[in-house]
C-alpha cells in the first residue's frame, strides 16, 4: 500500500475530497515524523509501537574486498506489531 492508495481509501470511506484526504494523510506523517525527531515513542493502540534505537560504532568489513571497516553510529527506526496486529495477521 502506497500514500497515494491510503489518500484514496479516505477518500472512498470518509467522503472527503481527495485534497483534503492528501492533507491528512501528509499530517498525520508529518507529527509522526516530528515526534520521532525528538525521540518519543509513536504508539498506534491495536497497531504498534514506532521508535528510535541509537546504535554505536561497530566494526564490520566491506564484502567485496574482505577489508575491516568501521560502520559509523547512527539511529535506525524499529517497528513493533502490537499483539491485536499480530493475531489478525495469523488468523
């Protein structure tokens, strides 16, 4: 499922146009995107659990030559079903 298919799945089932359904979905993002920025926790109740998990340097090595290298310190995004998605998900 795209942006643009979730645009217009509002659009279907709620009736509002498609620009006002574009606003929408683009808002909800962007106050997903922002809370994450500042490192909370998006909880979605029935959904899951969206957060922000700092990893530190390690080291690694580069496939193609077999030489060691050093894989820098970042944050990655992590997602976590919640157990009501879980369970429609298996039946």
């Amino acid at each position: 499922m795209t942006k643009a298919d979730l645009i217009e799945s509002i659009y279907e089932k709620v009736g509002l146009s498609k620009k006002e359904s574009s606003q929408i979905v683009e808002l909800v993002f962007e106050i997903m995107r922002s809370s994450l920025e500042k490192g909370e926790k998006v909880k979605i109740s029935g959904f899951g659990n969206f957060n922000i998990r700092d990893k530190k340097v390690r080291r690694g090595r580069n496939p193609q030559t077999g030489d060691e290298i050093e894989i820098s310190a970042r944050s990655v995004l992590t997602f976590k079903a919640s157990p009501v998605l879980k369970k429609a998900l298996n039946g």
